[in-house]
C-alpha cells in the first residue's frame, strides 16, 4: 500500500510539474509572442506562393484515378466490348519508336524531327478497361521497351514478370484472363509454356472493354535549371490474335490543337490480315508532378520560416527557471514545447491550405489530388516535425546551457540543408546524403506523392522529392530529438546527484 501511495504521489507530483511549466509557458510573453509570430509566417509565406502563381484562365482539369491519385491515362487502344468471363491472347513481334531531340543551344525554333529510339518506359501489350474513360479502372499486361514484361492495374500497382525487351526473331506472348473479379496475367515466349505474372482483384462491372494499346511517356531530361519533357511515341506490332472483331479504335486522352479539331501527336492503328499496327503517345501512370503541378506541400513552404521562431522560442523556454530536479523539469519541458508547438503548427498547416485551394484555383491553378490518407499525414506530418524540431533545439539548449550554440546547431542541422538544397548551392547528390543523414530528414514527412520505380520522373529533393520515405525521414528527426534529450538528461541527472550531495553534507 504504502508503495502505491509513493507511485500516485509522483505522477501527481508529475502532474503538477506539467501544470506548472505549462504555466510558465503561458505567462512568458515572448514565448507566446513568438509561438503566434510562427504560426503567421507559417501562413503568410504558405499564402504568398498561391498568391504569386498564375496560369490565367480556368484551372486545368485533373485527372483522379480509382484510388482518388493524380494520374495521366493517354494511349492508343484497339478494343472490343467483354461481357462476363474472358481472355485475350496476342503475339507480340516489335517494338520500335521514335524521340524528338532537343534544339541545339542557340537555335530558334522547334528542334530537329524526331530520331528513331524508345524511351525506357515505352509499353504495348493487353488491356482490360471499365469502358474508354480517363482514369477509369484497368489492368493491363505489356512488355517495355528496357524493363521487361510487367502486369500492372489501376495506376499505382506494378508487377514484375520476365525481363527482355521485344527483339527480332524473340516475339513476346501475352494473356490477360477475366474470372469474374479476378483478372490473370500470363506471358510465354513460344505461346504454349504460359508463366503467370500475377493476379489482381478488382470490382468491375460486367460488361468492359478488352483489346490491345501502345503508349509511351514523354522524355524526360535534365537540362541543368530543371526538367524538360520530349516528345516520344511507340509503335507495337500484334498478331496471332485469338479474338475477332469488330474493333473499336479510341485515341484515349488525345489533345487538340489550338483549332479545336486537329489531334496533337494523335496515336493511330493499321490492321491486314490478323496483323495490328498499334502506336501510341502518352503513358498510363499516376503523376509526378514533372509538369510543375502544384502539389499540397507547397502550400507549406512557410514551414521553413515559422520553424526558425520554434526554435528559438523552444531555447528560450529550456533556460528559463530551473529548479531543483532539473531531470524532470526537463522532460515536462519538453511535453509542453513538444504540445505547444503541434497545436499551433497544426492549427496554421490546416489554416494555410484550406486558404491557398481557392486562390489556386482564382489562379488557374488546381492542387494535385492525393488521397485522403496522404493528405492527414502531411498536414499533421508537418506539425508533427515542428513539435519534434522543437523538443530537438529545448535539448541542445539544456545540453549546452547557452542559448546561441542551441540555436546555432539547430538551424545548422534542421533548417540550414533545406536551404542549401533549395538554393542550388550544393550538388544533389550532396543534398540526398544531408538530407539522409541529418534531423532535416524530417522534410520526408511532407512528400505527397511517392517515388514510382516504374515511372520516369523529377525524383530530386528540390522537386519534392527526399531521399528517404516520409515515415523513415520523420524517424531519423525523432531520433536525434531523443539523443539529444537523453544527453541532456544525462547530464542534468549528474548535477542533481551532485547537487544532493552537497545537500547531505
């Protein structure tokens, strides 16, 4: 009993601690000063891009797939209606292409015409559709032009078969199946030993579209101030088809020219005798914000500024009043800095992009959608890195003991490889290691759309995108929180236990 009654005494006793420092919190004008000047750069500098931004007229539509993800679904596809179970087989027996080289420096004008090649990417094979629509539900089994056979469905599901391109003399066989919900991708490389590459589910309805496409992505280059996307298409031949027809032909996603009735760089088909020519532009993938879509996390640049103020607000709360049993001051110093700083933080992140969707959209700008999972984690990410960033810099403060070297070393190790990696001072290869390696890891938190193996795109931290996955990065900041936080508490342990020594004596 008397045991129990000592364990309620220190957690009240914790209580009140928490109450107290809480208090002190409270009462520090600069503190709360400092916290409300965080929260108004985080909302101003969140605003200002959206602001700043035009694309002039109505935003462009964009094009949501089956999971609610940004995707781009363009192609040329030879189809036929399916109602109930069925298969499609084809022999597929080339693969050629074509790329538009870019204009030599100093010229005026369009470039060169395209050169025969195929970018990496480039696909052709079998497809089964919900009908012709963008974005619609589909699955398709294809062969590529560097990356082998791949079974893939609905945008953001990639399944690795064979490797090998298409080559003279080495045709590919491929075979979609439908039994029911359940479709199954099968390839052979004489059309009588079948490998299945996978098998998917998927909720479709009973009568959809099955035939044959071709795409192929634009080409992506780096040209050292950013990207630069070329014009690209693939040509796939078919034969040994086991379906009749007739056949519908849809340029899926085709754009027009300015006059409203010219297609740009329409795909096309040539049949003879059981013989299809297919080619196609354009690529079934989710996006990656290569065309400079906005993305959520955008709207929260003003992250980097209001981090700043956290910090030092979070320095000057850790020297302020010590007591007696600095051990547990310390840590209810850090739940309140580490509390404090989620609630505003968030409070200013969801202010921030509830504000920028309709100034974007005033703009002709629409935010690239993500789903609803994504969304919670880089808006409560972000507060969640801020309050860590905050425990981080209250630690330095108790470890050192000195206001300036904590906010020195925080603002080298948070905020500082951000800055360098944004401004082009370092190389990339540079910046992916700091940003690997130090608390700024946490940025990683923010990435609204991930890295696709199978997508070619601007996978660079200057684009978004960060070396490490968001929950990884978020762990490399929270680990250094808590080393900072156990040396701290290291060392104020030995001066209390010094301090009660003195005491005894």
């Amino acid at each position: 009993m008397v045991i129990k009654n000592e364990a309620h005494t220190e957690v009240d006793s914790f209580a009140q601690l928490l109450h107290a420092e809480w208090t002190i919190f409270r009462k520090k004008r600069g503190l709360k000063i400092g916290m409300v000047v965080a929260a108004l750069l985080i909302i101003l500098f969140g605003l200002l891009p959206s602001i700043t931004s035009s694309n002039g007229g109505d935003p462009p539509p964009v094009l949501e797939g089956p999971n609610g993800e940004a995707v781009t679904d363009k192609f040329y596809f030879v189809h036929q209606p399916l109602t109930g179970d069925g298969s499609i087989t084809v022999r597929l027996t080339s693969m050629t292409g074509r790329i538009k080289e870019p204009p030599a420096p100093g010229t005026i004008g369009p470039g060169p015409e395209p050169v025969p090649g195929m970018v990496p990417w480039a696909k052709a094979g079998v497809m089964i559709k919900d009908g012709v629509r963008q974005g619609a539900p589909y699955a398709a089994v294809m062969s590529t032009a560097e990356h082998g056979v791949r079974m893939q469905h609905n945008f953001t599901h990639d399944i690795v078969g064979q490797p090998g391109g298409v080559l003279e003399n080495y045709p590919r066989w491929l075979r979609l199946t439908r039994e029911g919900d359940t479709l199954i991708g099968y390839e052979s490389s004489d059309g009588k030993q079948w490998i299945k590459i996978g098998t998917v589910q998927m909720d479709l309805p009973d009568t959809v579209q099955i035939g044959m496409f071709a795409a192929s992505p634009g080409d992506l280059r780096f040209n050292g101030n950013g990207y630069a996307v070329r014009f690209s298409e693939v040509s796939a031949v078919f034969d040994q088809v086991n379906l009749q027809g007739p056949w519908s032909r849809d340029d899926v996603g085709v754009t027009m020219e300015p006059d409203g009735k010219t297609p740009h760089h329409p795909g096309g088909v040539e049949e003879s005798g059981g013989r299809f020519t297919v080619t196609g532009v354009g690529d079934i993938a989710p996006q990656t914000g290569d065309d400079g879509s906005w993305r959520i996390e955008r709207s929260l640049t003003g992250v980097l500024f209001g981090l700043i103020v956290v910090i030092i607000v979070a320095v000057r709360f850790a020297t302020a009043e010590y007591r007696r049993d600095q051990v547990r001051v310390l840590v209810a110093k850090a739940v309140v800095t580490g509390t404090v700083t989620f609630v505003v933080g968030l409070a200013a992140a969801i202010v921030t992009v509830l504000l920028c969707r309709p100034i974007l959209l005033s703009n002709g700008i629409q935010t690239l959608p993500v789903t609803p999972f994504t969304e919670l984690r880089v808006v409560a990410g972000t507060a969640a890195l801020l309050a860590a960033a905050a425990v981080f810099a209250l630690a330095l403060a108790a470890l050192f003991q000195r206001r300036v070297p904590a906010v020195v070393v925080s603002f080298s190790l948070v905020v500082l490889p951000l800055i360098l990696t944004f401004t082009n001072v370092i190389t990339v290869d540079m910046s992916q290691w700091l940003l690997r390696l130090t608390p700024a890891a946490g940025f990683a938190i923010q990435q609204s759309i991930p890295e696709y193996m199978y997508v070619i795109g601007p996978y660079i931290p200057k684009s978004g995108y960060y070396p490490l996955a968001p929950w990884a990065g978020f762990a490399v900041l929270c680990s250094y929180s808590a080393l900072a936080l156990g040396l701290a508490i290291f060392k104020l342990h030995g001066r209390d236990e010094i301090r009660q020594e003195l005491s005894v004596k």
